[in-house]
C-alpha cells in the first residue's frame, strides 16, 4: 500500500538513500539540513508498506526535487506525491513549477500529461547523464484555490 506523510528527524537516512539512488548530483547533507531550517520549504516522504521509497521537496511554489526508487515507480506514489505537493503549494499560490532537464523526456512527458506546461529555457542549469543541459521550466495552474479566478 502506498502513502504519502509528512517527514521526522529520524527520517535523514531514508531521504539520503532515495536521493542517492535517484539523482547523479546528490544534495549533501548540510543541504538538506538547511533546506529543513527554510519555514517556506516542506518535504513529504512517499511509503511503500510503510518504508519510506520516495519524496517530493518544494520551496514555496516550486518543486525541487520529486523522486521514487526504481523499484517502487509504476505504482501510483509519484502521482501521489506530486498531488500531495500540489495540494500544500496550493495553500498559498496559484501555479506550481518544476525544472526538467531537456533531454528527460520520460518526466517531461509524465509531468505533460499531469497538466504541466513549458514556460521557458533555463539555459545550462540542468544536469542529466553527466552532462550540464538546458532545463525546461514547466507550470501548472492549481485549480481550486483560494486565489483562483475563473476563466
């Protein structure tokens, strides 16, 4: 059974492990210690069972990093942390963001079909398969909020 849960201190060694098993360039842990201290950041855990396999990290309205472990993915708990992110980011703006390397097609394609959309070209700073790489900045209106207008 997968589920979606706010983190604890005694979650480091978890958040670590997906990060190192997820991304090329890993945040180190005095980055992710002084993302916890940032009030306008949050970090939600994705579980399997109960064991911790997955995150989404945002500040403010933007997502920084959203990740499972191979393993798990094809379940539905990237889409549940994605949601999860979009319903607390809603909370407060209108619009969602994420950056995606242009060369990743399967999160740019995954995240498309979620409503997502292309705003602009960050120019060289995406980092994907050793490489550094232009990164798509792609948006979403939250619907539903309290700001929202109608169109």
């Amino acid at each position: 059974m997968i589920g979606v849960r706010p983190t604890t201190k005694t979650d480091m060694n978890y958040i670590l492990d997906i990060d190192l098993k997820c991304f090329e360039r890993t945040w180190e842990l005095q980055q992710w210690l002084e993302f916890e201290r940032d009030q306008s950041s949050g970090l939600l855990l994705g579980t399997w069972n109960s064991l911790p396999v997955g995150f989404s990290v945002y500040n403010a309205n933007a997502i920084k990093r959203l990740a499972v472990k191979e393993h798990y993915r094809q379940h539905g708990l990237g889409e549940l942390l994605l949601k999860s992110t979009e319903i607390v980011i809603a909370k407060k703006f209108d619009t969602v963001t994420i950056a995606i390397t242009e060369s990743d097609n399967a999160a740019l394609l995954w995240l498309t079909k979620r409503g997502y959309k292309a705003r602009r070209l960050l120019i060289g700073s995406g980092f994907y398969r050793g490489e550094v790489e232009d990164e798509f900045l792609l948006e979403k209106r939250l619907k539903g909020t309290e700001n929202d207008t109608h169109e």
